[in-house]
C-alpha cells in the first residue's frame, strides 16, 4: 500500500496576503480558492515540479499563523534556486552546510557559509519564510539516494 504524501495545511493570519505571496511572489499554481458559508476558506497552492500541494484558509487549523518550520522544497541548484527567489523579491538566507554534514540543525545553529564545497545531494540549504513566519528550506538534490 502505498502513503503518498499529497497535501500540507499551514497556519496563517491572513489569507488574502498568503495568497499573493506564494502565487504572485514565488509564482506557485493557484489550484483551488473555495469558501463556505460558515466562514470555512481553503486555498490551495503547488510548487513548480511538486506532487505535493499546501493548504491554506480559515478554519483549517488551530495552530498559531507562522508556527510551521523546516518545510522542504527541494531543488537542483542551491544558487540558482536562490537567485531567482531573490529576483522575485524574497528575503532568503545566504546558501550555508552543516558543520555536522549529516543535516542542517534546527534555526541557526552549526551553520556553515556556503553550500557544501563538494555539493554533495543533501548537503546544501538556503532559508526563508512567508509573510507570517512560515519556516521554509531549500535543499539542493543533483542526484536523489537509491530507492528515493
């Protein structure tokens, strides 16, 4: 059986503002905008090359807006990713490894400037977050480890 992972809900304070931000700024695909009588409100958005959508609205969620961390978005090329989210307009850390090498440490700890010197697949990250504090990481995959 498989368990797909297809769909994650974030909290946010204000949709229209979330909205704006992942499919005017990062350029997302709008899939779905429906609102319900009760106040009930789920937009749904997908990252360029994703199966995975993200959820958004009122009423989905009792977490606090901005309270998600560590959301992954992988990508190719750590700095070309990067340059590009700076030509939208977004404010993403430089590219930085781990001291550790195994994976980045939560917030800033173990940090090292630049991406891994031998861009090794899993090695690389940049970060940045939504306009409600959303925590997201860019990790830079050239080559995916078997059966992934």
């Amino acid at each position: 059986m498989d368990f797909k992972l297809e769909v994650i809900v974030i909290p946010v304070g204000d949709v229209d503002r979330a909205k704006d931000f992942y499919t005017e700024r990062l350029g997302w695909r709008l899939d779905a905008d429906f609102a319900a009588d009760d106040g009930l409100r789920v937009v749904q958005v997908t990252p360029p090359g994703s199966g995975c959508s993200v959820i958004f609205g009122d009423r989905l969620t009792t977490a606090g807006a901005g309270s998600v961390e560590g959301l992954h978005l992988v990508v190719q090329d750590i700095e070309q990713a990067r340059s590009e989210m700076v030509r939208r307009g977004i404010d993403v850390s430089e590219p930085f490894h781990d001291a550790g090498g195994i994976f980045h440490h939560g917030g800033t700890e173990g940090r090292v400037p630049g991406p891994d010197p031998q861009h090794g697949s899993y090695d690389s990250f940049a970060t940045f977050a939504d306009p409600d504090g959303n925590g997201w990481v860019m990790q830079e995959v050239r080559v995916k480890a078997p059966g992934r």
